[in-house]
C-alpha cells in the first residue's frame, strides 16, 4: 500500500526539479495529499482509522525532518 505521505513525497520530488516550487508550496502540496486520505477514511473501522492516523503523523514528522534541514536559519 501506498501512503499518502509517500504520494506527496513524490509530488515533492518532482516538484522539486522546478525551481519556482517553494517550501510553502511543497508543505502545501503534503498536507493537502493527507487531509484526501483523511477525508476517504472518514466511513472506515476505527482500526484502519487508527492506521491511517499512524502512518500520516508517521510521514508528516519524516518530512518535516527532511524540510527543517533544509533551512538557513541560525539556531539562538
């Protein structure tokens, strides 16, 4: 199965390889993505509810690691 996350990773990817994509874009792009797999999974068991909750905080938190090192600020 393919996670959400991992649809949007892509789309990052590849949104990436153009250069007018911005972080906001690429964040906007992620969340997006997840709240379409929320909203599919709003009818389901709370089982598979509970694993579409694990896996997107899962990919949301790897993504925000990848992104927080791509940033250029000083640490105080």
């Amino acid at each position: 199965m393919q996670y959400v996350w991992q649809f949007g990773e892509e789309q990052v990817k590849s949104e990436s390889a153009n250069q007018d994509s911005t972080k906001y874009d690429m964040l906007r792009m992620i969340l997006e993505a997840n709240l379409k797999l929320i909203r599919i999974y709003e009818n389901k068991s709370e089982e598979e509810k509970d694993l579409i909750t694990y896996t997107t905080l899962k990919g949301l938190m790897e993504f925000g690691e990848v992104m927080e090192k791509s940033f250029d600020i000083a640490k105080s």
